[in-house]
C-alpha cells in the first residue's frame, strides 16, 4: 500500500510539474481534446528528467558507504547488549545456585545482591533504548547527508544537461533539483495569507 502511495504521489508531482512548464511555454490543454498535445508534440520540449532513487543508492558508492557505516554501528552495539545480558543470565544463574545451596550468609545479603542483580538488568535496557535511539538519530542524519550531497552534485551536473526539472521515482521526496525560475512559494504565500485575511473572495477564484 504504501508503494502504492509513492507512485500515486509521483505521478501527480509529474503532472503537476508538466501542466506548469506547458503554461510558462505558452501550450494550453483543453479538456477533453488532445488535438493540442498532438499538433505541438513535435515543439514542445520539456526539460524533464527522472532517476530511480532505489537504484541509484543501490549504485552509488557514498550510499554504500554510509550503509556500511550505519551497519557496523548497529551490529557494535547489538553485540554490546548481547555481552551484558549474558553476562548478566551467568550471575543470576550464580545467585540462584547460592540460594538453593546457603552460599549467602544473611538474608540480608542475599536481598542486597538480588537488587544488584535488577538494578543491572535496568541498566541494561536503558543503554539498549538510548543505543536505539542513537542509531535512529545517526540514520536520520546521514540521510540528510546523503540527499544534500545529491542535491548539490546535480547542481554541478546540470551545468551541461540544462534540466528544468529532476524529479526521483520516490513520491515522497519527488523534487531533487528545479530551476528557481519556478519557484513560486513567495506568491503562493501571499496568496494564502489574503485568502486567510478574507481579501480574496470563493468568486475571484473561479475568475
């Protein structure tokens, strides 16, 4: 389902990124006609490109690097709890064989080396959760690297190709370069603040 998703979201951003190039170069669509598409198809250039996101961190060896890293990192610490929890199972199975045997000379000592005993486990999942969360932190982080350093390197790669638009197959990060021309966010701010403040009515809208 959620592939699903990605490539419904794919889609609209791709057709929402032709019907605006279409505009600024002049072609209208009319609904329910394609004799516009097929009288212009042979004019009309969109500077359009596309890769696959999954492919290319398959390939691309920073990618592969950072994986590594991340892994690496993931099995340190997973063999970290591992040691401490059996170490951990090897001094509770003591303390149970001193139980069962009088190997404590007081109750009281037996109370305080079971305490011991959960006062460690605690400790345990506590480094468990804050190495998760390390990790998660860590991933999250290099995934911002990772898609920055593409980001700027199409830059560079552009410089030649002249690209309007690179889009990548993932729906829910469609847009990875666009030619600041088509940048519309200051307007479509202030659009939407006059429609908030009441002074762009439901009528100019359909106008």
């Amino acid at each position: 389902m959620k592939n699903i998703n990605y490539m419904i979201n794919g889609i609209l951003a791709v057709a929402v990124i032709i019907l605006f190039i279409m505009q600024f170069s002049g072609h209208k669509i009319v609904p329910g006609s394609d004799t516009n598409i097929k009288n212009s198809s042979d004019s009309l250039s969109l500077p359009i490109a596309y890769f696959h996101i999954d492919m290319l961190l398959q390939n691309y060896n920073f990618a592969r690097d950072l994986d590594e890293q991340i892994t690496r990192k993931q099995e340190n610490a997973r063999a970290n709890v591992t040691q401490q929890m059996r170490n951990l199972e090897s001094e509770v199975t003591e303390f149970r064989y001193k139980v069962q045997n009088g190997g404590f000379l007081t109750q009281a000592r037996a109370e305080q080396e079971q305490e011991r005993l959960m006062k460690k486990q605690q400790d345990i999942q506590m480094l468990d959760q804050k190495l998760t969360q390390d990790l998660l932190e860590e991933n999250r982080r290099m995934n911002e690297q990772l898609r920055d350093t593409i980001m700027n390197h199409l830059k560079d790669y552009n410089k030649d190709k002249k690209y309007q638009v690179i889009i990548s197959s993932d729906g829910t990060n469609p847009i990875f370069y666009a030619d600041e021309t088509y940048d519309i966010t200051g307007e479509v701010t202030e659009y939407l603040n006059k429609r908030w403040s009441g002074k762009v009515t439901d009528k100019s809208l359909n106008e």
